[in-house]
C-alpha cells in the first residue's frame, strides 16, 4: 500500500450496459502541489493585509493608508469599482490558515490583520448580465464558494486520484480536485452501488 494514499476502492470485473469492464481499483491521494484557486479566472478580488504570509490577490496597497474599514471600502468603490464587498477575517490555526467572510467590521478596524473580497459591476454585468437581486444573491454565492476553495487550498483538502487496471497499469488520472472524497468516488462510479469495495 502507498503511504500516501487516503482512500482506496477496488471494482470487480463486470457488464454495464453490455460493455465489459475490466477490475479496476481507485487510489485516492492528498495533492500535495496543488494549484492555488487565485491561480483561476475568479470573480472576485481577495486583498490581505497580511505580511507573514504571501495570500490573496497581489496589491501595492498599504493597511497604513486605511485608518478604518469605512476608508478601504469606500477607496476601493471608488476607485476600483467595487461593488459587492465583504471584509475577510483571518485565522493561522494549527490545521492551517483559514479566512470567512466577516460581516462585522469591528475586527478589521481593531487588529487589522484581515482582507477583503470584493467584486466589480462590470464585471458582474459581464459574466451574468444586467443586475438585479437574484444576480446579487448568485454572485454572493459564488464568493463564498471562491473563499471555500481557498480554505480547502490552504488545508490541503485538494485531491488526486488514479484508476488502475488489474495489471497496474493506469487507466485514467486526475489532480488538483477541490471535490470532497465522496464526490470523488460517486463521480469515478466506484461506490457500494457500483459494486466497488473500500478496501483502504
């Protein structure tokens, strides 16, 4: 058994739909070398004011330059264009860095040591159209999937996962998953109901 593997199912041989699948075992691994989600085409835009870690979005602003939450967001509206925005609170626990948003303003004015997400009307209007409230309501959603995925990258809740033949060889293979194991495993069709078994 490889160490690192999280999860491992094996799937009898058998018919589905009058086609022969062969037995096939699927090794679920944590990726290690993950790619950043800030990597992607988000919508958003995550700011830290955070100097001991390297997270967000990069900037040239300074926390100095903003004396109150109420400075940066009104900066940020008007010269940047912001529309929806949120302040982020910032945690470094003993399982990682995580970030929410945080509704109340109250933390950033006093510790400073928070961000932003924030998006802009243009580009709300580009990706979804004219504005209206249940565009708001969906942007809104995702933002805070934006911040999930961060969280999950920082957490080292990003998989792998190799499907090989009985012979060992791999049959398919894909990386840098931010689905949950589950996901995973009901995707690649190796559930209980699949005829597969967890045999690690």
């Amino acid at each position: 058994m490889e160490a690192n593997i999280i999860q491992q199912y094996k799937r009898k041989a058998h018919f589905e739909r009058g086609k022969y699948i062969p037995e096939q075992t699927l090794s679920i691994y944590r990726d290690t070398f993950p790619e950043s989600p800030r990597e992607w085409d988000n919508l958003s835009h995550i700011i830290f004011f955070q100097y001991r870690h390297n997270i967000g979005d990069k900037h040239n602003y300074n926390s100095d330059d903003f004396p109150s939450w109420n400075d940066l967001e009104e900066y940020l509206r008007e010269n940047e264009g912001a529309y929806i925005i949120h302040p982020l609170s910032f945690y470094d626990g003993r399982n990682g860095i995580v970030i929410s948003i945080d509704e109340s303003t109250e933390r950033w004015d006093s510790e400073r040591d928070y961000g932003v997400i924030y998006v802009t009307k243009q580009t709300i209007e580009y990706e979804y159209g004219k504005l209206t409230p249940e565009t708001e309501e969906l942007v809104e959603k995702v933002l805070r999937g934006e911040v999930k995925d961060y969280n999950q990258y920082f957490q080292g809740e990003v998989y792998g996962f190799v499907i090989k033949n009985v012979d060992g060889e791999i049959d398919y293979e894909e990386w840098g998953c931010y689905d949950d194991i589950d996901y995973i495993v009901k995707l690649t069709g190796f559930t209980e109901e699949d005829g597969a078994v967890n045999v690690y």
